[in-house]
C-alpha cells in the first residue's frame, strides 16, 4: 500500500494551517476579552470564536487527510 505522496502534502499544508489558527485564535479572543469597554468587542470576540472553532474543524480535517494519505482512501 503505498503513500499517495500529493495527499500527504495537503495534509502537512493544512496542518499549518491549522497551526496558523492554532495561535491566531486565542490570541484574538485574548484581545476581546481585554478590551471589553470598547465598542468593537462583540465582533472581535465572535472572529476569535470563529477562528478557535476553525482550529478545531481544521485540526480534525487535516489528521483525516493524513490518514487517508498513509493509509489509503476510500475507493
């Protein structure tokens, strides 16, 4: 069973990605929550939600990628 080398690729691409979200998440959210009097809080806070969530969704679909890759697909 070899290793579809392209797919493996996507898949360390995507965990950068996801790594990129990883920190710029927090980060942002950390920022909202320090500056709560100001008048662009609520739309700070919900893009560090959105990032943090996309983390999230990105983490498990990039170790899918991976997986696949390594192991092979669905045919």
């Amino acid at each position: 069973m070899p290793t579809d080398k392209t797919l493996l690729l996507k898949g360390v691409k995507r965990l950068a990605y996801t790594l990129a979200l990883m920190f710029s998440g927090p980060i942002v959210l950390y920022q909202a929550f320090k500056n709560q009097d100001h008048p662009w809080y609520l739309p700070v806070l919900v893009v560090g939600g959105l990032l943090a969530l996309g983390a999230i969704a990105m983490g498990f679909y990039s170790i899918k990628t991976l997986v696949d890759a390594l192991f092979g697909g669905r045919k």
